[in-house]
C-alpha cells in the first residue's frame, strides 16, 4: 500500500498520540476562569442586567467582572464606596445566593 507523506504523518500522529488524544474533548477550567456553561452564562447576564439597571451605581460599578463557574459567583474590580459594593453583592447574591457569591471588589476613591 502506498501512502502519500501527508497521509503517513496523520497516520503515525493518530498512533502516536493514541485515541485518547484523538477525542475532542474541552481540557477542565481552573477555578476563576469563565465557564462556557449555557447556565453559567445565563447567570452571569442576568447579574449584569441587574447592575446596568441600577442608575445609582457609578461606571466603575457597572464595569465589574463577573465570573461564572459552576453556579459560583466572584465579583472583581474597582467600585465608588462600601455601599455600592455591598449593592453589587447584595445584587449577585438575589441571583445565586448569598453562599456562592465571592465578593473581591475593592472600593476606590474619586480622583
């Protein structure tokens, strides 16, 4: 039988590598990066809808990351006072619960 070279380097990949690399399977997220969970997503819009909606809230505020995995929640990045940390928390927590919010948000003073 007679290969072309493309075809022996595919070949020989695909026993190289053995049929376990063969499968397309996603490699498993680390804690903290975005999950591409459809209700990963749908959590982390609706959160962001509920933070957009609040006018009161500065654009810091609205601007926070918002980091989906698992039903877990951390919130990240720079917001006005203590108060607007608490409502952005306070805002997450009615969506997921209390317990599976991770509130590292850092309050920074008006230049």
């Amino acid at each position: 039988m007679k290969l072309r070279p493309f075809a022996m380097v595919l070949l020989a990949a695909g026993l190289w590598c053995g049929p376990a690399a063969m499968r397309a399977s996603p490699p498993p997220q680390a804690p903290g990066s975005v999950s591409t969970e459809s209700a990963d997503r749908d959590t982390t819009q609706k959160i962001r809808k509920a933070i957009i909606g609040d006018k009161t809230l500065s654009t810091y505020a609205h601007n926070v990351k918002i980091f989906a995995h698992d039903g877990k929640v951390t919130l990240r990045g720079p917001v006005r006072s203590e108060d607007e940390k608490r409502t952005v928390n306070d805002m997450a927590a009615a969506i997921v619960g209390a317990d599976n919010v991770t509130n590292e948000l850092t309050v920074q003073s008006p230049k």
